[in-house]
C-alpha cells in the first residue's frame, strides 16, 4: 500500500497547465467528449474530479504519437530558378 507521501494527486487546473490547454477541455477530454483522443482516468470526490500524476504520465506515454500521424521527415527541397 502506497503512503500518503506517494499519493500525488492532480486538479483539473494543474492537468491544464501541464498540457497548456484550458480547463474547460481537460473536463471535456476527462468525460471522453474530444475526438480521437481516450478519456483521461479521473477519480471523482463529488462533482470535483482529481487525477493521479503517475497515470497522467502513462496516459500520456500511451497515446504520444507525432502530430500528423506518420513519420517526422525531412521538409521538401526547393529549386531556385525562374517561374514561367
């Protein structure tokens, strides 16, 4: 059994700072209303929704994928020369 000392929880507003997005869309993201993207695991203390930051971070590491969905490669070469 973990210690209080282990017991690292998050509010809505600090998941919001850490992924630099307002609180209205974690609640939106914590209630699986935003496409494409799986509910964050929430626990619920009455209507206050707290999370713990060690499944925020694998919640994270788990759907961490570049931003196209492909690939990072290198940017398309230009040709200088003159347009017809």
């Amino acid at each position: 059994m973990k210690g209080l000392s282990d017991f690292d929880l998050l509010t809505l507003a600090d998941v919001a700072k850490l992924l630099h997005c307002s609180k209205a869309h974690v609640c939106k993201a914590v209630a699986g209303r935003v496409r494409g993207c799986p509910p964050i695991p929430a626990v619920s203390l009455g209507r206050r929704k707290l999370v713990h930051r060690e499944t925020f971070v694998s919640w994270i590491e788990a759907n961490e994928q570049p931003a196209s969905g492909d690939l990072i490669s290198a940017p398309p070469v230009r040709v200088a020369g003159k347009r017809a």
